[in-house]
C-alpha cells in the first residue's frame, strides 16, 4: 500500500503546476484578490486533506496578506505542512507574520525549529534578535547553526555583539555556523561602507579555527574589504603552495577592483611558477579593466612560451585591431604551437578593421609574414584579397604559393581557374599538385559548367595525372560539355585515361533528373563489351541513376533493372540492384526480388528485401504475390530470424 507520505508528494507535484498557472492567470483587481484570499483561508481552516493545504499555502504566498497569518501560524507546528506555510509567511507583507514566526520559536522543537529560523533569516526580522540569541545557546547543533546563519542574516550591530564572542565559545559543531553568521556580516557592513567593521570582522574569521573552506571565504572578504591595500593579502594566496589558498586568490585576483591592482598582479606573475603564471593571466584578462590588454599584449610578445600561448588565445576575446602587429609577428614565428594559436586568434579576431588592416599589409608583405597574410584572407574571406592573393600563385616561396592555393580554393571564382591550371601545369611537386587539384575541385563545384572551358586545356595535356585532374574537375563541375568531354575520353588512346573516364562517368555528381544525359551514357557504358571494369562502372552508375532520378515512376524503376539483369554476372551489382528494387514499393519490385531469390549469391539479400517490402504494405502487390514471395524467403534463406519473419507474414495472409 502507498505510504500516506508518498501519497501526499505525488498530490503536491500535480497540484503545484495547477498552482502556477492559477498564479499566472491572477486578476489584477484588490477585490478579487481579496475573495480568492478568504477562499484560501477557508481551506485552511476546513478538513481539506494535507495536500490541498499545502498548495493553498503556495497560493497564500501569491495571495496572501495578514489576514492569512493566524491560519497559517498553527500550520509551522505540523510536520507535513510547516515549509509550505513558511513559504506564505516568508513573503507576506507586515509585522503580523515577523511575529507569528518570532512567537514560534518558544515552542518548536528540532526540525521544524531549525526550518522557522531558516524564514526569520529569509525576513531578517530584527526584533528576533534576541530570541536567536537564546536560540545560539540551544544543545541541539542544527538549532544552533541556523539561529548563528539567520544573525548573520539579519546584521547589524546586535548580531555583531552576539555572534562575535560567540566565534570563541561555541562547540566546535556550531562554530563554522557562527563563522558564517560573522561574514554575512561583514559583507553587510561593506555594502554599507563600512570597510574597517568588516575587515575586524573577515579577520576575526580568519584567526579562528574554522575548516578550510570558511578561513577561505573570509580571506576573500579580507582583501576585497580592504581595497588596494589588500593587495599584499592577496599576493600571499597568490604565492602559497595550498591549492586551495591559490585557487582564492585566482578568483579575488578577477573582483578586485582598480588598475593599481592589475598592475600589481601583472608583477605578481613574475614571481610566480611557470605553471601558476598563466592561470593568473586568465584571471588577469577577465578583469574589465582598460590596463589588461596593453599587459596581455605584451606577454604575448615574449617570455616563457606557455605563458605566452595563454596570452595569445587570450586576445581573441580582448584584441581588437592594436594586437594585430603583435599576433601577425606571432604567427610567422618557427615554433608551431606558437604559431598556430596566434594564426587561430587572427582567424576569429572579430571586426571590420582587422580586416582592412591585413589587407593593408599584404601587398608589401614578404616571406612567411606574406603566407600568414594570404593563409588569413582565405580564411577570413576579406573582401578585395583575390588580387593580391593571385600573385601569391607565381611566387618563388613555396610556403607562399600553397597558401594562395589554399586561399584561392576557398574564395576563389571560376575566373581564377585558370591560374590554378597554369600552376598545375608547371609545378614538379605532387604535394603542390594535390593541393590544387584540390582547390579546383572546390571552384567547380561552387562555380559549375563555368569551370569548363578552363578545365579543357588539362584534358588536351600530354600528362596523364594532369588529363586525370581535368576529368575529376569535369565531373564536379557537370552540365552537357563536361560530360561530352569525359565521354570523349572513353574512346582515349591512353588505356589509363580510358578507366579513368569509365570511374569517372560512373560517380557524375548525380543532380538527376538535371544530369539525365549521363544515364545514357553510363547505360550504354554497361552495355559495352571491350572490358568488364567499364561494364560493371557503367552498371553501377547507371543504378544509382535509377535511385535517384526523381522523374522516374516506380514502374519505370523496376523495368530498367530487370532490363539489366542480363548483363549482371556478378553478385556484386546484383545486390546493388537489390538495394534499388528493395525501396520501390510496388507488385513489380516483389516479383523482380522473388526471381532473385533463386540466385543462392544473393538470396539473402533478396529474402531480407522482401521481407522488408511485405513487412510495410504494398499497394498493387495481391495475396497471392506476397504469399508466394514469402514462400520463396522461408524455402531459400538459411537466416533464422528472416525466415521467422517470412513464416509471419505468412500467417496473417493465411
């Protein structure tokens, strides 16, 4: 049986989303307020089960006013609903509830005591004062420990007179408590700008024995209390060998306020381990601060090397237009890591006068700074680089050369082919010819049948891989001249040109129904019998036609394949083509797969595919189609779980 416990929470959840929307929908008028408020004490008061009240008492809290205090106060001693009212009383306006709450304490006891300490806190309800003070010297621990939180809370300096002598003389279980009360505090009297009270107060903290964690956040307040003259406190948890002390001083090293203080830290960094240097420097550049850049800036410059790494990917969210000088010099550096990030920070420097002032630099630019250049205009796309870029390619500088290569590939136009074929031509290196091989094939794909006409002068080379280069180009950039080009090439005198063609027409870039002219093409490829590498290319291109011209019915579909299954000898295309009838959904694509079944090298195949076609329903296929069909997967496959299947399907046909 459901414990009454569990039976109330799982009401709560349903109710309290009921709870919000009712909120939600509130009307802003005083009178009808004012009656959903009786409505709601009128709960209280009734013999509603303990989940309708407690979501009442939520309601009280949007509704509520002193008028609902006296039915809510009785509510504090039940242990099923005391946090729900105290969540009405912590927000109900006017002394009523300050003093139902206060009144409370001289009668609950253990946890219920500690929850009502816990909303005289959330009230900072000074008349309770001295009520915690009683409370502090309570021998349960948790009722110590709260009414300690909540005089902190509360502050001033009547908590101060309470909770001060109180650091020394506690049990050791509330002292922690106390310390926390003292802090609170503290920060109380900083806000009012109170400096001194709360540096005696973070002292006094942090001279008492507290765990770690305590001693630290009033080491924290005792830096920021003390401003700039904090700063030697703050270099000291900077400096200590304790993790944790170190860790403090990281996150005072981001609040404390003032460019004396940067400048302090920035000679802090000096004397600190060359692992702890660069975590302040993060710390460093998350202050907002006018005298972090320039000291970034000048780390990334020089110094120890994974210092200036930080300094260098720091820029990225600081820089703007000033660090350029210094990532640029960065980047053409030898060291690779060096390097590479000052390259990443200029890729993602934000802002349109970066990008002017690298173009600005590139056309006098030499060396390994004139690659950087063009490497980030390419990735950086900057308007107006392509001039500058194009003479890269004519370059003695092979560093050069393949960043205008990379650049070019990324924004180049078709009109820059040519310059890329020329390139090609005259380059003796098979990395640099990869490179633009790999340039032009992004043009012709961006550009299309405009990449063409330059693309001819590599199918008229003498060079094999130069005429393979072309093809390859050819079939990225499509439309009728490339295709006629590569079908051209079928009949080469060059054997190798040849297959290269055949590879080439049987991976065309497959834009059906646009490229249906290659469909012939590759039929007729299949159709051939001067070698079987060009028939099986032919096929294979020729069905992945069928799947995916769009214009095709699915009549159609099943036709052409039948129509080519002569010409598979191979169990390798006739699984292909299983793949292709497998997804027309029709009579016709059944039969097709039933005939292929009997082919033990594919049976499988064609057993799963028809397996699959029954399992969702085919329109046109009769009863007698799919039971025959199924017939033939549980006669032919050696698959258990097809045949389970088929054996299925068949009793529900049956």
């Amino acid at each position: 049986m459901m414990s009454k416990s569990r039976c109330l929470a799982g009401c709560v959840v349903l109710l309290v989303g009921s709870a919000l929307v009712w909120a939600a929908q509130a009307a802003p008028d005083a009178a009808a307020n004012k009656e959903k408020e009786r409505q709601l004490i009128a709960v209280l008061r009734s013999d509603a089960p303990p989940a309708e009240k407690a979501i009442t008492c939520k309601r009280l809290a949007v509704y509520g006013s002193q008028e609902a205090v006296p039915a809510l106060t009785p509510l504090l001693f039940d242990k099923e609903l005391s946090s729900w009212a105290r969540i009405a009383l912590e927000v109900i306006p006017g002394p009523a509830a300050d003093a139902a709450l206060r009144n409370a304490l001289g009668t609950a006891q253990g946890r219920l005591l500690v929850g009502i300490i816990n909303s005289i806190a959330v009230r900072r309800d000074v008349e309770a004062v001295n009520a915690l003070a009683e409370k502090l010297k309570d021998s349960d621990p948790e009722v110590a420990s709260a009414a300690a939180v909540a005089l902190g809370s509360i502050g001033g300096a009547a908590a101060v007179k309470i909770l001060e002598p109180a650091l020394a003389d506690v049990p050791a279980l509330v002292r922690p408590a106390v310390a926390e009360g003292c802090i609170l505090c503290a920060e109380k009297s900083l806000a009012a700008g109170q400096s001194a009270e709360a540096v005696r107060l973070y002292d006094l903290v942090r001279r008492a024995t507290l765990p770690k964690q305590r001693l630290l956040e009033a080491t924290r307040g005792a830096i920021l209390a003390r401003g700039p003259a904090g700063i030697a406190l703050l270099a000291e948890q900077l400096e200590s060998p304790d993790k944790a002390q170190f860790g403090i001083g990281l996150r005072t090293a981001r609040e404390l306020e003032g460019q004396e203080v940067t400048q302090a830290l920035a000679v802090e960094m000096n004397r600190l381990s060359p692992v702890r240097q660069p975590l302040l420097l993060l710390a460093l550049a998350d202050r907002r601060d006018a005298a972090v850049l320039p000291l970034v800036l000048k780390t990334a410059g020089g110094g120890p090397k994974a210092l200036r790494v930080t300094a260098l990917e720091v820029l990225v969210r600081l820089g703007n237009v000033s660090c350029v000088p210094v990532l640029l010099a960065a980047a053409a550096e030898e060291d690779a890591e060096l390097a590479g990030t000052a390259r990443q920070t200029l890729i993602h420097l934000p802002g349109a006068e970066v990008d002017a002032d690298l173009l600005a630099r590139l056309p006098q630019a030499t060396g390994k700074t004139r690659q950087v250049l063009i490497d980030l205009a390419g990735q950086r796309q900057i308007d107006g680089a392509l001039a500058a870029i194009r003479s890269g390619l004519q370059d003695a500088d092979a560093g050069i050369r393949g960043a205008a290569v990379q650049a070019i590939g990324v924004m180049g136009e078709a009109g820059q082919l040519a310059d890329l074929v020329q390139l090609l031509q005259k380059s003796p290196s098979p990395r640099e010819r990869a490179d633009v091989e790999k340039a032009l094939l992004a043009i012709s794909g961006r550009w299309g049948a405009s990449c063409v006409p330059p693309l001819q002068a590599l199918l008229q080379s003498s060079d094999t891989t130069l005429r393979t280069v072309g093809l390859h180009g050819m079939a990225v950039a499509g439309g009728p001249e490339a295709l006629a080009a590569v079908k051209a090439a079928l009949a080469d005198k060059n054997e190798t040109i040849q297959d290269e063609a055949a590879r080439t027409l049987s991976t065309w870039p497959n834009n059906w129904p646009a490229d249906e002219a290659a469909a012939e093409a590759l039929l007729q490829l299949a159709k051939s019998e001067q070698k079987v590498l060009h028939q099986v290319l032919g096929l294979r291109g020729y069905l992945e036609y069928v799947r995916g011209d769009k214009k095709l019915n699915n009549a159609a579909k099943v036709a052409k394949v039948r129509e080519l299954l002569p010409l598979m000898p191979r169990p390798e295309e006739k699984r292909l083509a299983i793949s292709v009838v497998g997804a027309v959904r029709t009579a016709g694509a059944l039969e097709l797969l039933t005939t292929l079944a009997s082919d033990p090298a594919v049976a499988e195949d064609a057993c799963a595919a028809i397996v699959s076609l029954t399992g969702r329903g085919l329109p046109g296929a009769s009863r007698q189609q799919r039971q025959k069909a199924l017939e033939t997967v549980v006669e032919k496959s050696k698959n258990d779980a097809t045949r389970k299947k088929a054996e299925e399907g068949l009793k529900e046909i049956r």
